[in-house]
C-alpha cells in the first residue's frame, strides 16, 4: 500500500467519522440551532475529507477538480439551507414566545 493509499483510506475512515458524529449530533441535541451547528460543521468537513480521499484515489487533476467543485457546491448549499432553516426557527420562537 502506497502512502497515498494510505492516506486516502485514513481520510475516508475520518469523513465517515465526521458524519457519524453530525448525525449523532443531529439526534442529541435538543433545539433546532445546536442541532444545525452540529450537523453543518461535521458534514462539511466529513465530505472534505471524503472528496479528498476520492481525489487522492483517483490520482487525476480532472477529477480533484470536479470533486473541489462538488464540495464548493456542496457548502454554498448547506450554508444557504441552514440559514434559511435557522431563520424559520427563529421566526417560531418569536411569534410563539
């Protein structure tokens, strides 16, 4: 096993790590916005390192470069969705309390 290979499969145990734990945050935790924070942190970095391990993998520039743009998209996506959720959920707090 060569050292990118090695690299490559420590980095997919840690960015399947990092989505186990934003999922056990995601069930833990009690409010909306702990709940948000857990999971956003823990799946952005956990697809890093997934795509970093399909890009060391793949040992071709093309493919590490979709795969930078599959996880660019992937944060403006997440970064947009939880804002919009996060704000619904302020909103509730204010016209319930």
């Amino acid at each position: 096993m060569s050292a990118a290979e090695l690299v490559a499969v420590l980095s997919l145990l840690a960015g399947c790590g990092f989505y186990f734990a934003g999922t056990v945050g995601l069930l833990r935790f009690p409010d909306t916005f702990s709940r948000l924070h857990a999971l956003t942190k823990a799946d952005n970095l956990g697809l890093l390192l997934v795509c970093v391990a399909l890009a060391l993998h793949a040992a071709s520039l093309r493919v590490a470069f979709l795969l930078t743009v599959v996880w660019l998209l992937a944060q403006l996506a997440a970064t947009v969705s939880a804002h919009l959720i996060a704000r619904r959920a302020e909103h509730d707090l204010e016209k319930d309390g």
